[in-house]
C-alpha cells in the first residue's frame, strides 16, 4: 500500500501488508475465507448449491448458519450447539448478538403461531416516501394489459438517473413481492435510454405497491414439505426483439419459495418451443431445489409436479423422437428429457386459466390478476386475510 502521511520513509517505497485492511479489494475475498475456515473446522459443512449457507448435522440436532458478508443468520433445533457457536464467533471476531431475526437486508420477519412472515414494509413505505407518492392514490395492478412498452414510444428523459434509481429500487422489493417482477423486469430493459411513457409505467408499480406495502412472503408452520411447479411462456412477447419471456415459480406446500421472470436468449420460432425452453429453465431450478433439500437434510426422493399449459412442449419432452421442427432447439434443453427419465420431474397437463406462472409472463386484467395473485400464497401483515392455497 502506499506510505500514510506522516510516515517518514525512503522515496519510492510502499508498505508490505501483513494483513488485509478493511476497504481493500482483497478485504471480502480475505473475511469470507476467514470465517469460513473457522466454520469449516468447528464440523460445519459448506453447501455446493449456495456457498452462502453452512449446515451442521448431529444426533443432537440440526444447525444452519446463512452469511451476507459480516451478516449471520443462525438457526437450528440444537440450542447447545447455536450457544457454543455463538461462543466461539464472538472469540474469533467479537460478534453483536441482536436477538431473535426481526430486520435482515431491509427485509422484516415476523413470527406467530400460524408461521413467519417475510416483507419489505418499511423499504416500500421509504421508496414512496422518497419518489413522492406517500399520498398517491392506490391502484388494482402494476402494469397496464392494454399498453405495449416498447423502446420507441414517449420521449427521453433529460436525466437518466431518477429513472435508472427507481427502478434498481424496485428490483430488491421483488425479493417478496412476486407480483411485481414481471412489470418490474420489463422495465429494466430500457434503462439505457428511458422515456416520460416508461417513467409513468414506473410510477403505476409505485401505486400498485401503495395498495398493500406490508404484503409478502408466508411461510405457515404446518407444511406437508411437498414441492410444486409452475412454468409457462408468452411467446414473441418483446415488440423490439420477438424474443419470449419464461416465467416459472416453485412452492413448498402453499408457501412461494421460488420465482423467475426473465426474457428468453433467443428467438423462439413457435409457442412450443418457447415453453419447451420455459420447461428447461425450470427443470434446472428443480435441480437446485433437491440439492438444497439435500443439503439441509431432507430426502426428498419423490418426482416434483411441473405444471406447464402447452400439450405440445409436454409431448417434446415425453417423446424423445427426433423431429426437424425441432432439431434446431438446443441440446441443454433437452434436460427435460433427461430429468423425466429419471423421475425428478413429473410433467402434468394444467389449464391456461389456473396456470399461476401466467402472472410473470404479461400484464393481465384487473380481475385475473388478483384471481392468481390470490394464488400465490401472499399475506399483508397489516390487513391479514384468507389465503388461497395451490390446488
């Protein structure tokens, strides 16, 4: 490093570290093999699947420690084990031992007899506040069905950044708000040169969010642990590039517990085969989920029902027949195929109206968008209701 001021020393000389300083390059790579090392030699074990999480298994119980940089979430069935751990944290770095988890990374965590309920209320409330519609009146949905957003429409913003700032905002309150992510992705396509038509779309998810901004995720405490899930595709739906979008969610028991809304890397020259694609990503989101199951202990040994709405990317992946209409579909997306075989996935036939990955594939209507988002197994800590389960 180069010599502080007030240190006399030879010209052109710099300092050798000894150790790594806080603020450097090297300083989170250097904290994270640190503790991890402290871990790992106390009979931790690191998951493959998420290098964040540390699991311990014993005769005692079971214990999970999950690391956002100097930040620790511990816990487990073993409290012997989470206090000696605890112990030996604060005789290796001298930890701050807030209590029971109330506030993680902005997101809040409230428990009751019924489950835990994870929700951003106050970064929501915090984001109205700052963009200036504290008071702004509520609205049914996040996007409107009727409209196309395409890169063309409106005029240039004169600044970028307020644009580019709401938005990023945006993107961390979709951490527990699953009904927002597609409106919020579409978005986030034309942050390069975003217009006054974009900003508004912005402004009507800040008024969608104004409806209910203590809603979230819910995770009751009687669950029967079974994993469910749900990919779908609108094919062409991008008016720039025709590429499709491919959406997929996964639930354990009634609770969400995964999503995606993403538009697709290539173009899809039919229906089928964007959600052949759509299956692909989720069959390979399926994987990760077993394997994060495995690693907290669980065997789950029974095939996982993904429900898709198209009979024709159901067939492709049941009949391992070549085809020339689709030949030309990418050899790893044939992992449908391969993941039936050996009775991972389960592919069952729903319909278009009950498909709930419908919700993060194109803006819906007021009355079928509040009909799936029922379905999603949200809760409003604030103004507590009747769930729909997943049938």
């Amino acid at each position: 490093m180069k010599v502080p001021q007030g240190l006399e020393a030879p010209p052109n000389t710099v300092c050798k570290l000894k150790k790594s300083l806080y603020g450097l390059k090297q300083a989170s790579r250097q904290w994270n093999n640190k503790l991890k090392s402290v871990l790992l030699e106390n009979g931790y074990h690191q998951s493959k699947s998420d290098h964040s999480l540390f699991t311990k298994s014993q005769a005692s119980g079971f214990t999970a420690l999950l690391i956002y940089v100097d930040d620790v979430v511990l816990a487990g069935n073993d409290l012997v084990e989470i206090d000696s751990i605890k112990a030996l944290l604060n005789a290796c770095f001298k930890i701050k031992d807030i209590g029971d988890l109330k506030f993680f990374l902005g997101m809040e965590v409230a428990r009751s007899k019924q489950g835990v309920a994870l929700y951003q209320r106050k970064y929501a409330l915090d984001l109205l506040r700052k963009a200036g519609f504290e008071d702004c009146k509520p609205i049914s949905t996040p996007m409107d069905y009727n409209g196309k957003l395409t890169k063309d429409v409106g005029s240039s913003l004169p600044d970028n950044a307020e644009y580019r700032k709401l938005i990023g905002k945006l993107l961390y309150l979709t951490n527990t708000r699953p009904d927002i992510s597609f409106a919020v992705g579409k978005l986030s396509q034309f942050l390069d040169k975003p217009t006054d038509f974009h900003l508004r779309a912005a402004h009507r998810i800040l008024r969608y969010i104004k409806s209910a901004p203590a809603k979230g995720l819910f995770f009751p405490s009687q669950s029967d642990l079974r994993v469910t899930g749900f990919s779908d595709s609108d094919w062409a739906a991008c008016s720039d590039s025709r590429r499709s979008i491919t959406a997929y969610c996964f639930y354990i028991g009634n609770s969400i517990v995964s999503w995606k809304s993403k538009k697709q890397t290539t173009v899809a020259s039919s229906s089928a085969e964007a959600e052949y694609r759509a299956l692909a990503s989720a069959t390979c989101e399926t994987i990760w989920i077993k394997k994060i199951f495995s690693d907290i202990g669980l065997d789950y040994t029974e095939p996982i029902n993904l429900y898709c709405d198209s009979q024709a990317a159901i067939h492709i992946a049941t009949n391992p027949v070549f085809h020339e209409r689709t030949k030309h579909i990418e050899v790893d997306c044939h992992v449908v195929r391969d993941k039936i075989l050996e009775k991972l996935i389960h592919l069952m036939p729903i319909s278009t109206h009950e498909q709930i990955a419908d919700l993060l594939t194109k803006p819906l209507a007021p009355g079928t968008f509040s009909t799936l988002v029922g379905k999603l197994g949200l809760q409003d800590i604030c103004c507590p209701n009747l769930r729909e389960g997943v049938t």
